[in-house]
C-alpha cells in the first residue's frame, strides 16, 4: 500500500490514477463538493448542539435565513445568519472520523 502512514481512521479509498480527472478541469468541482460537505455537516452540528434533529426554532432559522432569502443576500451573510458564525471545517471532520468526537 502506498501510505501505510496513514491513521486507521482514514483509509485509504482512492489511489493515484483516481486522482487523474483532477488533472483535467475537475479539481474545482471536487473543491465545491468538498466545502458543500463543510457546510452540510456545519449546518447539522447546529441542530445536534440544539439537542435535537428537528428542533423547531433551529429550523425556523434555516428556512428564514437560508431556503426563503435566496439570493436577496451573499450566501455568507445568508449562512451567518443562519448559524451565528461562518461555517468551519471542524463539524466535517468529526463527522467523517479525522478528529475525535
């Protein structure tokens, strides 16, 4: 295996020549998939720290801040309103297993 340096946490799913398409335009598109993943998990950290997957007034915040404003706003302001800070990394890689939980 190429990296047996890496931790058991995070395996390694992809070799090299998985990585060729990055080389031919799509290594953008793989940086936005990336950062809508960091959002993903950023905006659900809100509803787990709320105690609650469905919490009402967590929901209310996202739907008025984020689904109804659209564009009317830059998606940033749009998102801290939302959530009360800029969205991090953090959540993502407690989710996906990097850090401890």
């Amino acid at each position: 295996m190429l990296f047996r340096s890496m931790p058991e946490a995070a395996p390694q799913m992809h070799r090299i020549p998985h990585f060729q398409h990055s080389f031919s335009g799509y290594s953008a598109q793989y940086y936005v998939y990336r950062w809508a993943n960091v959002y993903d998990y950023d905006a659900f950290a809100a509803f787990k720290e709320a105690g609650n997957p469905f919490d009402p007034a967590t929901a209310k915040r996202l739907k008025e801040n984020i689904y109804e404003t659209g564009d009317s706003r830059a998606p940033d302001e749009n998102y801290r309103a939302f959530r009360g800070k800029d969205a991090t990394r953090d959540a993502l890689l407690k989710g996906k297993g990097l850090v401890p939980a």
